[in-house]
C-alpha cells in the first residue's frame, strides 16, 4: 500500500516536474506556425481526461502556478483557466462517453483554443490593446492546433512510461459518478 | 465538510478556483516587496539557470529546425532573393547614373561660376536629346527652345567626365543654330562650318578654330612668327560677338607649321568629349551684348 501511494506520488510528481524542465528547458525556444506549444496545458488535459475531474483541477492549479512563475505572468491567472480547463475536458468526455483519437484530439484543440482565448482576454484588460482577428489568427488558432496535435503522442508516451492509465470505461464510470 | 465523495470534489474544486482568484488578485493588488511577489521572484531565480541551459541545449535542435524549414522554403527565397538582386542592380546602374549626372552638372557650375560672362547673362541647363547623324555636320539636339528663352547665335557651353587636366570635360560647346519652341539645334565646334575666334594662354597667338569632318579642331590663321607650345590653353577670345572671351576651348595638341604658309596650323583637342555629352548649358546673353549668327 505504502509502495503503492508512493508511485502514485512520484507519478504526480513526473507530472508536475516534467512539464515545467521541458517547456522551460526545451519547448519554449521552439517556435511551429509562429507559437510554441503548452506543456502545461496538454499535461492538464490529459490528466482530467484519463484520473479525473478533481485530479485534473489539482494538477492543472499546480501547472497554472509553475507556468506563470516560468512566464512572469501575475499568479493565478493560468492557475484558474487550467482549473476550468480541466474541469471542461472531465465534462465533455463524460458527454461523449468515450475518447477516442479524434475525440481527443477535438476536445485538446478545441479547450486549447477556449484557454487561450480566455488567456487573451485577460491580457487584453490587463496588458497592452491588440487586435481582436489578430490574436485569433497568429496565437489562438496556431496554438490550439500545435496543442492538439502534441496531445495524442504525449498521451501514447505518458501511458507506455505508465505515468498515466490508459482511457477506458473504468475511467468514464468515475467521471459518471461525479455528474 | 462535504460529507459525500462527490460533494469534497466539488468542493475541492470551487477551493482551486477562489485560491486562483485570490492569487490573481493578490497578484495584481500587492506591491512588490509583498510575499507572492517574493514567491514568484524565487520561482524565477530558481527556473532561470534551467532556462538558460535549455536555451543552450536546445540551440542545436533549434537550429536544425530552421535549418529544415529554411530548406523547405529555399526555392522562393532563392526566387524572391534573385528578384531583390535585379531590383538592386537596377538602383546602383540608376545611382552610378545619378551620381555622373550629378558630376557633369557640377562641371556646368563650376563653368557657371567663372567670371567671364557679361553682366546679365542668364544660364540654362538643357539635356541632349538628339545628334547629327552623319560626320558631314556635327550638331546636337537640346530639350530646351524659344519657349525657355533660347534664340539662335547663343553660345553654348558644356562638361564631360574627363580625368587628367583642371579643366578637362569643361568648355565651349558651340552655339544655338536653330530654335523650335521647345527644342534647338546646337552647332558643335567641330562642325566643318564652325568657327570661333580663340586664342591661346600665354601667348599672344590668336586665330580662328575650324571644325572639320574629321572631328578634329584646327586653330588656323596664327601668325607664325609667334611661338606656340603644346599643352596651352586656348580659349575664346571674344571677337566676332558670338563668344564672351575667356571660354576654354581646348589644349595645343599639336603645333605645325609649312613654309608655304604664312600661318601656323595648330591642331586643338577639344576639352568637352563630344561624343559622351549629355547636358549642356546655354549662355543667354543679355540681348544688348550683340550676339548674332556667323562669326
């Protein structure tokens, strides 16, 4: 049992840990279609979609703090959209009773878009004025589509280090109870 | 406490979202000696050599990468370089134009700014559009006529880039022979029907310069008594009322002399290059000066 928890805490810790030394060290200083991708969003993601609803929220404040710290943002603001991020993607997989690919890769890309738009509309109140078009077609759309795209080799990788459980109906019957 | 499994992880979750506005707000709300703001500067500290190996690390990666997309898009820019490259040649041929352009009318200027016009006399810059076709005459074509003040008899005088001498590509031109209103017809000085009075520097030779169908300028009528050394100036000397004294005209080439001649012959190689001219500036003399036709 001891054993046992203490994968599991070293699990949430490969989880935590790994996506801040990869998209500090790495991810960041590679730029597709003009962004880079979101680690920390995928890492959230995929957590609500395989352990759940509050596994997802718990992992996706932890995430949201690291990232704001690494980007210099004020903390909380990508604490509360990983939160809602992940309670969303909990909600709509439950909906959709299964994940498949396509799914999965619908519900990365299409949360991705709604995080960065939220994450754009907060920096439009808070920072500098741009345009609206603008942010849609150089940072929301290309990120929600990196996003997704990234989402399902980094979920097969995570599952084979069996740092994450595979999507299967045990997991959809939790998510049910939670409804 | 939520009693049910369900109701702690509604709970749970509406504590993540109240501590994520609390930390926003805080954010936002506290000065920058306050502890979040310590947190966050901590955070950073601790995350800065990792960011700064990363960039290291991933340099290669990151090279590689633009290296393949640089690959990917080569032909276009190749295309789209080659396209820049014939703009560019373009813009230095115009540049290296501009910048002869600019050196002739310099030359025009400095033959502006001698001091051997009558008073009045007005200058004109005028480009040259056409030539004499064949060698039997030589003449030039100005964009310049009756409508700009020009009127036949004007002397006319130019420069040509020419290395070597102080006044080398400076000098007499010939003068204004027929007139449109927008345009005028210019007789050379090595017209066969040329001839201007001249002298030469620093002798007291003087005579007449001829054209000939040769191109060449002879200066005839020079007592030979008279010495004459080559590399001279000659320059008008402002008899006949065509030509204010004092333009330059050429150097002595050559100096020769027949014993069946009373005069020597002295053959003049013109300071303007004829065939490379361009601009030319007309002298519009005060009408009071006595310019006319035929000297």
């Amino acid at each position: 049992m001891f054993v046992r928890n203490l994968k599991e805490v070293g699990r949430y810790l490969v989880l935590i840990l790994g996506p801040v030394v990869l998209q500090v060290a790495f991810v960041s200083h590679v730029t597709v279609l003009g962004v880079t991708a979101d680690l920390f969003f995928i890492t959230t993601i995929l957590v609500a979609l395989t352990r759940g609803r509050l596994a997802g929220a718990a992992l996706g404040f932890v995430c949201g703090l690291a990232a704001d710290i690494a980007y210099m943002q004020p903390l909380g603001v990508r604490s509360l959209i990983y939160v809602l991020v992940a309670y969303a993607a909990a909600v709509v997989m439950t909906r959709l009773g299964t994940v498949g690919p396509g799914a999965m890769l619908l519900v990365a890309g299409g949360l991705s878009f709604a995080s960065q738009l939220l994450y754009g509309v907060v920096q439009y109140v808070t920072g500098p004025r741009g345009g609206f078009l603008e942010l849609i077609a150089f940072q929301v759309l290309p990120g929600a589509t990196l996003d997704a795209l990234i989402t399902l080799p980094a979920y097969w990788v995570l599952v084979r280090l069996r740092i994450l459980p595979p999507i299967g109906p045990e997991v959809f019957a939790t998510q049910g109870e939670e409804t | 406490m939520p009693r049910t499994n369900t109701a702690w992880r509604r709970f749970a979750f509406v504590v993540l979202i109240l501590a994520s506005l609390a930390l926003l707000t805080v954010s936002f709300r506290e000065a920058e000696s306050g502890p979040v703001y310590a947190i966050q500067k901590a955070g950073e500290s601790l995350l800065a050599p990792l960011q700064s190996w990363g960039a290291k690390v991933a340099q290669p990666f990151v090279d590689g990468y633009e290296w393949f997309k640089a690959l990917l898009s080569a032909r276009d820019r190749a295309a789209e370089l080659e396209a820049q490259v014939q703009e560019l040649q373009g813009q230095a041929m115009k540049l290296e134009e501009a910048a002869e352009e600019n050196q002739r009318l310099r030359g025009l200027l400095d033959l502006r700014s001698q001091d051997i016009y009558p008073d009045g006399t007005d200058f004109l810059i005028a480009r040259v559009i056409g030539k004499s076709p064949t060698r039997w005459e030589s003449w030039v074509l100005i964009d310049k006529g009756e409508k700009d003040g020009i009127r036949p008899g004007l002397p006319v005088v130019g420069a040509t880039p020419l290395a070597g001498e102080s006044l080398a590509g400076k000098g007499l031109v010939g003068k204004v022979l027929e007139t449109t209103a927008r345009t005028a017809k210019v007789q050379l000085i090595t017209d066969p029907e040329s001839s201007v009075a001249a002298k030469v520097q620093g002798s007291r030779a003087e005579g007449i310069v001829e054209g000939s169908v040769s191109g060449r300028l002879i200066m005839d009528y020079v007592d030979r008594d008279i010495p004459v050394d080559p590399k001279l100036v000659v320059i008008t000397s402002g008899y006949g009322g065509v030509y204010p004294k004092g333009i330059p005209i050429g150097i002595v080439a050559s100096v020769g002399e027949e014993d069946v001649n009373i005069y020597k012959e002295i053959e003049v190689e013109p300071f303007v290059d004829f065939r490379v001219l361009e601009e030319v500036m007309v002298l519009i003399l005060p009408l009071s000066s006595g310019s006319q036709l035929g000297e």
